[in-house]
C-alpha cells in the first residue's frame, strides 16, 4: 500500500501520510510555524466541531448535500466535539493567518474521517471537500472567533464552581477560626487585634466578588459573528443559512448565543476578550494576595509569623533536614503571574488588529484558554491540598497577643492613648508581655484585659457611645 498520498493546492502539490485525517494545508502549517510547539487547545478545538457541525446541519437543512453525507459529517463533527479527534489537529497553537492554519486543519480532518465513515480513504475529496462542504458559506474570519467565544464560555463554567468551591473553603475557615485572636498587621507591622476567622471571611469575601464577575463574563462573550463569512457582509452565504446557523449552533451547545447586529463590527474588534482577561486578572490577583499571605502567616514555623500551618505535601530541600515548604501557594502564585502576563500579550493582540480584522486571534485563544485552565486548577488545588487542610495555631496566635504591643489598641479606650504607649514604652524596655505589664501596673480591674482582646471585643463594629456601655 502507499505510504503517501498526494494533495493539491494553490501553491503545488505535497505529499501527505496516505492514512493521515490532515491534508496538505496542513502539512504547510506545520512546516511553517514550529513556534510555542505547543498544540491547540482542546476546548477550542471542541468548540469548533460544535461550530462545524451547526453549519453542517444548517446547510443540510438547505438542501446543499444528501442524508448519506450529513450523516457522515455530523458524526465526524459530534467526535470532535467529544474530543476523539484531538490528536489529528496537529498545527501549531501560534500561527500567521488569523487561525486559517486552524480551520483548515479541522476541515481536512472532518472531511477525511467523514469519508472513513463512508468507507472511502482519505483524500477523496471528489466524495466529501475539506472547503466544498465542511467549510460551505463559512469563512475562518467568522468560524474560529466563534469557536474560541464558544470555547471561553464553556471553560468559564468549569471555571466558576471552582472559584466557588474555594471561597466556601474560606467560609468554613471562617468559622472554624472564628474564636482565634491574633494580631493584625499592616505594611507587614503589627497593627491592631482581628480574628483569624475575620482574615479568613475576607478572602471569601474577596472570591466572591470573582464568582460574580466570572458569571457575568459570559455575557461579554455570547454575541458571535458566525454567518459573517470573510469580513462580516456575509459574502458567499445565503441569508437564510445567516439567519439560522446562529440558532442551530444555540442549540447544539445550550448556550445562550446571538448573532451581532452588526457582523462586521463584530469581525472587526476584539475587545470582548481583552474584558474577559481582565476579569481574569482581577482573579489572579486575588489568588496572587491571598496565596502570599498564607505563606506569610504559615512562615517559620519556628522562626516566622506561624500562625497558620499549611498542609505537608513533600519534602522541601534537599540540603535541609526537615524543611517543608509552602509549595501549593507558591504554585497558584505562579499560575496567577502567567494570567498576568497572558492578559499583556491578550491586550496587544486586541489592539493590533487592522481594519476589517484581527489576524493575531491565535495569540488571544491560546492565552485567554491557558488563563482559564491555568485559574482553574489553581482554585481546585489551592483548596484541595491547601486551604482545607490548614490548621491555626492558637498558642503562637495568643501569645504573639498577649506579647505585642498591637494588643494595647485594644486597651485605648479604657486607658487613653497617653496611658497606653506609656505602657508600650516600659514592655519594650522590660521586655515584657503586655498582659505582665498590665498586671503590674493594676491599670486595669481583673479579667478586663481578656474582656477587652477578645474575639468579641476585637471584631464589633466600632466603639459603643458611653450611654451604650
């Protein structure tokens, strides 16, 4: 048998593997850009099958080709979406051409498994054309903008139970540490009394808000320019293939998408994306802060702040004996930069776009997709093998109370301002705790000093007027 087939193009004749489900465009693409060597992402490539097969069943309906050949494509495209067919899209996830490489490469690899399905061998393209049929009325300048707006919005719904299940994570630390005095600090210096259970409340708090924002992104996203073919006026489409093939993708995917008002707009701009990265940014930041302070507040153990302990998950030098390190905050602070850094890169290709199109859409799905599943698995192991696990230590967290002189703004209001840094003065100097010096100086009647640094002392709201007292 031959090991080879031959393809043709516009620019010649190439050989291509006799069994491959790509054809020769493709073989092109992977000639051309060798860049990141890193494959297109498979959320994207689902979506495009899910893209394909709505145009495929609209076209059908329209009359374009016979039951035997819808049934073939419909299958090929129903496998794409499943993910069968992620191998065989092998281009570059970097590429010139606006994602041409893209769409080209899912063309020849929906037609020649169609044509597998009809028993027929690959490459038979008088039977079933990579561009005759699977890319019928479509163009890549409206197909793959929609299939990485599809694919967005499906990874922001993997996304979102995450971010929720980790602020509930923070909730139930919340209460959980909710008895636990400390002492609160800012600009890394000792301030003034909390709650751990308070710090804890507002970093829930915190992913709240990037629940909220990550729900309403998929408003931003579900305006799609597909039917638009080249430059969004429809060329080379019927209007009623327009006026459907939006309906019949809506329906394969449920969810709730709209064709633009305004096609060309839509192909022109791409600065949806650019707002959905920044939403994700926001979540990367919050995940960046957070993960920081718990590698502040678990420092140590014996040496640091240790006032957390976080879970053991292996050993953390080689040199030194006993050392473990805080390797999941550390992990989800660098899966936070890369969002960072993807949003930069997301925000310059937007902007680069020229006149009727944006040809660095490549640059933009690989980066907002990554950003995605970078904040998705960041979120699921920061709770799974972090933030459930973590423990207070209620000794370290009571005596560095007692012995700072933060615990004296607990005591302003009994003593004055005067009074009390007197006192910080003399436990300085004396070296000395703050309750000792309370004691000896007799400045306060017994058991007022625990009434005053305690958890519900340190976490009302303000100060009672005197007739509230």
């Amino acid at each position: 048998m031959a090991t080879y087939r031959t393809e043709q193009d516009l620019l010649g004749e190439r050989a291509v593997p006799a069994d491959a489900l790509h054809g020769i465009y493709t073989e092109r693409a992977i000639e051309n850009f060798p860049l990141s060597q890193r494959p297109v992402n498979p959320a994207l490539i689902h979506a495009y099958g899910a893209v394909k097969l709505a145009c495929a069943q609209t076209n059908h309906e329209l009359g374009w080709w016979d039951d035997s050949k819808e049934g073939a494509i419909e299958t090929a495209c129903r496998e794409m979406m499943e993910g069968r067919l992620d191998a065989a899209i092998c281009v570059d996830a970097l590429q010139g051409g606006a994602g041409t490489s893209t769409n080209m490469n899912v063309n020849e690899v929906l037609a020649n498994r169609a044509l597998r399905l009809l028993g027929k061998p690959p490459g038979d393209y008088q039977t079933i054309s990579p561009l005759e049929d699977i890319n019928l009325h479509q163009s890549t300048n409206d197909t793959y903008p929609t299939a990485l707006k599809v694919a967005a919005i499906q990874s922001l719904r993997l996304l979102q139970p995450q971010v929720i299940n980790l602020l509930e994570a923070f909730q139930r630390k919340e209460q959980e540490f909710a008895r636990i005095v400390k002492v609160g600090r800012t600009q890394l210096q000792d301030a003034v009394l909390i709650t751990l259970g308070r710090e804890m409340g507002a970093y829930a708090e915190a992913f709240a808000r990037d629940r909220w924002r990550i729900y309403k992104c998929e408003e931003r996203l579900r305006i799609v320019n597909l039917g638009g073919t080249a430059i969004g006026t429809g060329l080379a489409a019927p209007r009623q293939y327009i006026f459907r093939v939006v309906e019949r993708l809506k329906e394969i995917t449920q969810l709730g998408l709209a064709r633009a008002e305004n096609l060309v707009e839509c192909t022109q701009n791409a600065d949806v994306f650019v707002e959905v990265s920044g939403i994700l940014k926001a979540c990367a930041t919050n995940l960046l802060k957070i993960a920081t302070d718990l590698r502040l507040l678990s420092s140590g153990p014996d040496a640091g702040f240790g006032e957390l302990h976080l879970p053991a998950r292996q050993a953390g030098s080689s040199i030194m004996p006993g050392k473990v390190n805080p390797v999941i905050p550390e992990a989800v602070s660098q899966a936070a930069i890369a969002v960072m850094a993807n949003d930069q890169a997301i925000t310059q290709a937007c902007a680069m776009g020229n006149l009727e199109l944006n040809a660095f859409l490549p640059l933009v799905a690989d980066c907002l997709l990554e950003s995605l599943d970078l904040l998705r698995n960041a979120c699921r192991i920061f709770r799974e093998h972090c933030v459930d696990g973590m423990r207070a230590d209620e000794t370290r967290c009571r005596n560095n109370v007692e012995g700072a002189t933060a615990s004296l703004t607990a005591l302003v209001e009994a003593l004055g301002y005067e009074k009390a840094q007197a006192l910080a003065v003399r436990a300085c100097s004396e070296v000395k705790s703050i309750r000792e010096i309370v004691a000896e100086e007799g400045v306060l009647p017994p058991g007022e000093f625990d009434r005053l640094v305690s958890p519900e002392n340190v976490t009302r709201l303000g100060s009672p007027l005197p007739e509230d007292k």
